[in-house]
C-alpha cells in the first residue's frame, strides 16, 4: 500500500491527505454529538430549530416555532452528517483507488457501520438512546454523499476531457 501511495501524483496524495482529515473531523464531530446528555443535545438542535424557524417566518410570512421544525432539523442534521462523511470517504478512496466499485463496496459500508456505532454511544448517555429510524436516516445520507460524489467526480472528469481535447 505505502508503494502505491509513493507512486501517486501529489495532488492525489493531497487530495486523498485532505479528505482522509475531512473524515477525521466529520467522525469526530458525529461521535462528540452522540456523547452529550439529552437535555444538552435537545438545546443544541432547539436553538437551531429556532433560527430555521425565524428564517423560514421571513421568508414565506408563516408563523412556525422552533416545536414545528426540530424533527426536521434533527432529521436534516442526520442526514448532512452522513452525506458529507462518506462523501469525504469516496473522495479518499478514489483519490488512491480510481474504482467506482470499490468505492461503494467500502463507502456505504462504512456509513452504515458509522451509524450503528453512533447509535450505540448514544446509549451509554443519560435520555438518549438507540434508534433504528437514525440509522435508516444515515445510511440514505450515506448513499447520496456516494452519488453526489460520482456526480462531482464524473463532472469533473467531463471538463478534464474537454479541456485537454
């Protein structure tokens, strides 16, 4: 492995360095959600609630409350992390690999397993727990952070064709 990483072009070695961190953080920033109590994690995702709401209140003249919009927010949330995360990941991958088929194969397993792990820190903090639909939630941001990739990928190797004839 160390001898095709050596044999790489150094934007591959950057790009794959780049997001290989990118997916540190991502994970970090998952994981050091899961840990926080309940009262602590429903705070977060309030305040937040509330600015989608004002927002959403200026701009269609509704009158929605942070209560209409944390499921959404939450849902949103989980979702974004996951798409980024193995977005991030096929990104590295590719970066060394170059396979589209090895880049699922790893990426949405990855996800998955990711989600599962993050539900189970979650049990171990006091209100929080298990959930399935989580999960679910992730592993569909886990497969459109693997097409957006493809899609980025494919756009960029569309201009790279025609820039060099």
């Amino acid at each position: 492995m160390m001898k095709k990483f050596k044999s790489l072009s150094t934007s591959r070695k950057i790009s794959f360095i780049v997001f290989s961190l990118l997916t540190l953080f991502i994970l970090w920033f998952i994981f050091s959600h899961s840990a926080k109590p309940a009262a602590e994690s429903s705070a977060d995702s309030e305040g937040l609630s509330h600015m989608v709401a004002e927002l959403i209140n200026k701009l269609f003249n509704s009158s929605l409350t942070s209560d209409d919009t944390v499921w959404w927010v939450r849902t949103f949330a989980h979702f974004a992390e996951f798409t980024a995360l193995t977005f991030c990941v096929s990104a590295s991958i590719e970066s060394i690999a170059e396979n589209n088929k090895a880049n699922f194969i790893i990426s949405f397993p990855f996800g998955v397993i990711t989600a599962f792990c993050d539900e189970t820190i979650q049990t171990f903090f006091e209100g929080r727990a298990f959930q399935i639909s989580d999960i679910f939630i992730d592993s569909l941001g886990s497969i459109s952070g693997i097409i957006f990739f493809a899609l980025v990928l494919k756009i960029i190797l569309c201009f790279k064709k025609e820039r060099n004839g």
